[in-house]
C-alpha cells in the first residue's frame, strides 16, 4: 500500500529513531526486491539550489565512522557511485567531491587490496581531447609541495612512472 506523507516543518516529516546498539540496527530501512530493473531502496531528492538528495552524518567524534557508506557484491559493482549530469561550457562538475579539514589527511582514499594482478589505488580516465587522467595541484605559496607525488617500496618499483604511447608528435611520459 503506497504511504504518502506532505507537509512543511522545520526539521522532518518522518523520523524513525532505532537504539539498538547490535550489528546493523536502522533507524530507516528501504528495500527494492525486484531481481531486474533499475531499483532503487532508498531516494532522497532535493529541488533546492543549494540541496543534498541524501546525506549522511557520523557524529561520534572517535573511531572509524562513515557518513555514507556502500557496498557493492556483484563482479561489476560500485560500492559508492556519483555522477554529474549537467552539460554546458559554463561552471565546473564533479562526480564526487571528498573534502577533509583534519591534519594530517586525505580527500581521497583508493586502497587495491588484491595481493596479485594489475590493481590501481586510485584509477583516472578523461576521453576528453584535452583532459588529463589524474590531476594534482599544490596551492600554498610557500613550503616544500607537490602537484603529484608518488613512492614505490619494490625492490623493482617506481614512485612515479610515466608512459607515452603516440606515435607521433611531441609527448611526454613523465614532464615538469
């Protein structure tokens, strides 16, 4: 039976508070049991212009939190997917934006935990006829910074590595 709820309020419509403090209590669960299709358990949408479709908080100030978390089993799957959509010349999109204010930190985290095989920690791809892969920029004015830096602890390894596989024309595996 469809449940439909409207009205204005401050704070929320609906609030379920679960405390349970035994693996995987849900103050909120959602659930799309279809076996085919694009199902979606859970949709958070929001029309405003400064808006968050979903958000997540992790309040406790101690221990390994998440503010959202995902997981994927499939062979083909995406723990936590994100993408912009919008198209045009002006503005700039990202289809995920990590933020970090600790010290000493990361905005982004790619582990490859495979033990053998060719795995990536963190991977860039632009099809763009002026893109770059992977981007780094360092903006302080003063102190010793890197746009990129790598490090390798094989006894055959590289920090960074460079390869430039046209043909022709002026290229570059490792440049700066």
């Amino acid at each position: 039976v469809p449940l439909t709820l409207t009205g204005t309020s401050v704070s929320h419509i609906i609030k379920a508070e679960n405390t349970s403090t035994i693996v995987f209590p849900r103050g909120l669960h959602g659930a799309a049991t279809g076996a085919t299709g694009f199902t979606i358990g859970v949709l958070g949408e929001s029309a405003s212009t400064s808006g968050t479709g979903v958000a997540g908080l992790a309040s406790a100030a101690t221990g390994t939190t998440y503010g959202v978390s995902g997981q994927s089993d499939s062979i083909e799957g995406r723990g936590v997917y994100g993408r912009a959509s919008a198209s045009g010349v002006t503005g700039v999109t990202y289809g995920g934006y990590f933020e970090s204010d600790s010290t000493p930190s990361m905005g982004v985290y790619g582990q490859a935990t495979a033990a053998t095989g060719s795995t990536f920690g963190v991977f860039g791809l632009s099809t763009s006829t002026s893109g770059r892969a992977v981007y780094g920029e360092a903006t302080a004015a003063t102190g010793d910074t890197y746009g990129v830096w790598g490090r390798g602890f094989s006894t055959s390894g590289r920090g960074v590595f460079g390869q430039a596989s046209a043909s022709t024309g002026t290229t570059y595996g490792v440049h700066g």
